[in-house]
C-alpha cells in the first residue's frame, strides 16, 4: 500500500478544500481565487510576496502555460508555507525555502492522488507524455515526476522486504 508522506496528505488535503479532484480542474487562476490570492503576469521573473493583508503572485509572462502553471506552484509553496523575505534570510536558509518550493511543485501541480488514478503505460516514454499532457506540466518535469512515484514504490518494497528479514 502506498504510505503518503506529509507533503502529499497537504497537498490531498488542499485539493480536497477546494473541491478539486481531477486533473481537468487544475487551474491557477481558480485556485488562487479560492485561497484569496492575486495572481498577474509580469515582465519580470516569477515571484510571491504579502502586501496591504493579501498574498499575491506574478508569473513571468514569456512563459508558456506549462511553465506558468508550475511557477504557480512553486510560488504558491511560499505564499502557503514560508514567511519573510528571502532577501533578508541567509543563503541557507533561502536555498532551503527554494528546495521545498520547487518539491511543493512536483507534488501540487502533479498530485500523487491524481496520478494514482491514472493507468500509467508500462512504456516509460508514454507513461511521461500522459503525465505531461495530462497535468499541462513540461516534459521534463513530468520526467522527474514519474522517478518520484516509482522511487518511492522502490523503498516501500525495499523497507517491506527488509522488515519480513527481521521478523
């Protein structure tokens, strides 16, 4: 049985607030209505901030929609689960909050609940392109999304076996 870490029960958690259940809902623009956040294209690079008691976030328009929708992501992680400014953290610290981002985006903008559901193809090669065409993500995040899920099958069979040696 698949054991959901904490990231993945939030995000579930999340959608299930929001009345979001299937890929075809995912949509920046609602959910950012939902959760009170302002949301804009900008000429400049993607990014969150907290003004006059709002949240909001600027996308960098030359981005296509897949890009958009993962800067959304991304952003959204430290309107929801970080505080301050980065320009005033040490770079540790910085470098951290920007690490769980970009692992908040793997995970929001293709939730585990969601892929569950999907009959991935055995081809590796398809199985990406279904994700990717499924959940308007790039294909190389797609990528890196399916090592996610299958790696973490790897070490529950791995922590499976390994406890049936000790038993």
């Amino acid at each position: 049985m698949y054991q959901n870490t904490h990231l993945e029960d939030y995000i579930q958690q999340l959608y299930k607030e929001l009345s979001i259940e299937q890929p075809e809902q995912l949509n920046k623009y609602v959910i950012a209505d939902q959760l009170n956040v302002g949301v804009y294209l900008t000429s400049n690079t993607s990014e969150a901030f907290y003004w006059q008691d709002r949240y909001y976030i600027f996308i960098d328009r030359n981005l296509d929609s897949r890009q958009r929708w993962q800067d959304f992501g991304h952003e959204l992680c430290h309107v929801l689960r970080h505080s301050g400014h980065q320009g005033h953290m040490p770079v540790p610290f910085r470098e951290l909050q920007e690490w769980q981002a970009d692992n908040f985006m793997y995970h929001f903008c293709v939730p585990t609940f969601m892929l569950r559901k999907i009959h991935l193809p055995y081809d590796q090669f398809e199985a990406i392109r279904l994700i990717s065409e499924t959940f308007n993500v790039e294909y190389s995040l797609a990528v890196k999304r399916l090592e996610m899920y299958h790696r973490k099958d790897v070490h529950k069979m791995i922590y499976a076996s390994s406890t049936e040696i000790y038993k």
